[in-house]
C-alpha cells in the first residue's frame, strides 16, 4: 500500500468530515445511559457513509444515481428530523430534566449522515474519477476505518465532563438547531 495514498485519503475523510464529529457528540450524548443506543449510531453512521461512499463511487465510474439538482433536496431529512426533535423537546419541556428522551435509531442517524454527506459526494467524485480501481478501494478502506475513528471521537466528545453537562443540559436544543441548521444550508446551498 501506498502510504502518501493513505495519507491522502485521511486528509479528505477529515476535511470533510469535521462536521460530522459535533454531530456524532450530539447523538452519543442524546444516547448517554440508553442501552444498546451506542451500537445503533454507529451502525447508522456506518450505513449513512456506505451510502455516500456508494453514490460517489458509481459517480465516479460514471454512473450517477444522484443528479446534482437534486442533492439540496438532500437536506429535507435533516430538517424534518430536526423539527420533530425540536417537537419532541418542546412537548417535553414541562417534564422532569432525568425523563428520558428518545435515543437516536440507526436509520436516523444514517438519513443524517447521507444528507449531510452532499458535499463529500462532490468532493469524492473527481477524485475516485480520477483514481484507479486500486486507490479507489484504498480510499474506501481508508475512510471506512476512519467512520469507526469519528464514532469514538463523537463518543469521547460527549462523555467529556465539560461537554457532557453541557450537552445533557443543551444537547435538547443543539441537536434539532445543528440539524434544522444543517436541513436548511443543503437546501439553499
């Protein structure tokens, strides 16, 4: 294996892949003391990622599944998960603060994770256009390694005492803004 290719596609995983990472820290957080939750946003991450990796890889081979006018469509999953979080939390607000609230399931964080991942699409097409079927599975191996480092970070993120009681006392309101927020910019982006 290459290494300077390794490092390549680690760079690209990062940059575009920061925001994920607060993301991530807010559904850990959501999850905190909800058993088997954990394991739920990791397959979803996993499962949102193999679908943007998928889409760029067809894409890239010249098939595209996506036309580009409909990936700010992209951002209706965002937002409509956005909105009934922010329901959820103001039906709930009366409540006492150790009520539990939903944890995260697998295929909403997946729909984030693919909605959110627009842009990793149009950064991963030209480059796996312009890879061979070698770099392209480096590439690949290489991110879905990485989806597993960013799961950790988001967890390690949300079990921060500074960040946990932030987010335990906020992550109500963070998480239906960041992804109302992040809704709204894939639409008008």
């Amino acid at each position: 294996m290459n290494p300077g290719l390794i490092g390549k596609a680690a760079g690209l995983f990062a940059v575009t892949n920061v925001d994920d990472l607060l993301i991530l820290a807010l559904f850990f957080a959501q999850a905190a003391g909800r058993p088997g939750a954990s394991r739920r946003i990791v397959v979803g991450q996993y499962l949102g990622f193999a679908a943007i990796v998928a889409v760029a890889v067809a894409a890239g081979f010249g098939a595209t599944f996506l036309p580009e006018a409909a990936l700010p469509y992209l951002g209706i999953l965002p937002l409509a998960l956005g909105v009934k979080a922010a329901w959820l939390a103001w039906r709930d607000r009366g409540e006492a603060a150790d009520t539990p609230t939903l944890a995260p399931r697998a295929l909403e964080v997946a729909a984030v994770t693919f909605a959110n991942g627009g842009d990793n699409i149009g950064v991963y097409v030209p480059v796996f256009a312009t890879s061979g079927v070698a770099d392209m599975v480096v590439y690949v191996v290489v991110f879905l390694v990485l989806v597993g480092v960013w799961c950790l970070g988001g967890r390690f993120l949300a079990t921060r005492p500074v960040v946990a009681r932030v987010l335990g006392r906020w992550g109500h309101v963070l998480l239906p803004a960041v992804l109302i927020g992040i809704g709204l910019l894939i639409l008008l982006g």
